[in-house]
C-alpha cells in the first residue's frame, strides 16, 4: 500500500498528538528530595526495550543464520536535572549514589549496600494537551547509575547548569 497523505492527516486531525514537553516525573530518593527533582527535570528519555539473543543459531546446523532473543532488558533512562541556586540537586544524588556504595567510608570504605535499600519506584507522568495525563510509566526499582559530570565555564554566564544522571530501573509498566 501506497503512502497517503491524507490520511496520515486525518489520523492526526482525529487522534492529535502528544506534545515532547508535557511531562513530570515523580521519585522519592532514600533520602529525600524528591520533590526537588520532580520540579527540576528539565528533561526525560522514555524507557525503551532491548533483548540479549543467541547469535548465530543455526536450527540444522547449516543454512540461515538466526539471532534469537530470549531476555528482556530494559533499557536505562536519562534525565536531566536543572541545578539550583544551593547545589541541593547535587546534594541529593551524592546521597543517594552513598547509600548504593559507601564511598564516605560511614559503615567501612566502598561497602556496597543491599538493593531494596536504595531502589525506588518512580513514575513519569505524561500529559496531553488539555494537561490532563495521557499515559503514566511507573519505572520499577530504579536508582541512579550514571551521575554524570556538571560543566561549569566562565563564558557561559548565561546558562544554566545542569546534571544528568542515568536511572537503571527492573521493568516498566505503562498504563
């Protein structure tokens, strides 16, 4: 079947769209500031999937080569964070990145901590363009994994600085 315009028109002029800046994202931390991040996440990657596979399954030892997937592996989301005026952005995701590996040496040097102590469940809220939410994805057991480095330079005095971090999460739902 051919590509037709008027149809892809007609499915937006029926179905609209979803707008890229309509999000809130929700978390707790083990430690607090939570609504901190919720108002300075300036932006959002959506969980996608990716499957680990046997390559090179051949089923009769010759022939097509087939690679078959056979684990689910969600795929880490990155979300940047605006910083405020005192740091408490920064602060909030050292704590949180201590209490997965103690690197402030609190209960011995690098200890690394039991799971359920640092995960958290989240949920990104995604709105349409009434401002009512369109989809929520609850991302299950997530923490941070990457807290990347923040640039600071002096020729940039008019913007804003700005973290992003890495969230590693179990499974995803979407509802």
């Amino acid at each position: 079947m051919a590509f037709n315009i008027q149809e892809m028109k007609s499915s937006i002029e029926s179905n609209g769209y979803l707008p890229a800046s309509s999000f809130d994202m929700l978390v707790t931390p083990p430690g607090g500031g939570g609504q901190l991040l919720r108002i300075r996440s300036e932006a959002v990657a959506l969980p996608g999937v990716s499957f680990a596979a046997v390559d090179g399954y051949k089923p009769y030892g010759t022939g097509r080569v087939y690679s078959i997937p056979h684990t689910f592996t969600p795929q880490a989301i990155s979300v940047t964070h605006l910083i405020d005026t005192n740091g408490d952005i920064l602060q909030t995701l050292n704590d949180w990145s201590n209490k997965i590996v103690d690197f402030k040496g609190a209960s011995g040097a690098y200890t690394a901590r039991y799971f359920n102590t640092y995960v958290r469940d989240a949920s990104i809220f995604i709105y349409d363009g009434d401002n009512q939410i369109a989809k929520t994805i609850k991302l299950i057991s997530m923490y941070p994994s990457t807290v990347d480095q923040v640039q600071m330079a002096w020729g940039s005095s008019d913007e804003l600085a700005k973290v992003s971090v890495n969230y590693q999460f179990l499974d995803y739902t979407i509802s």
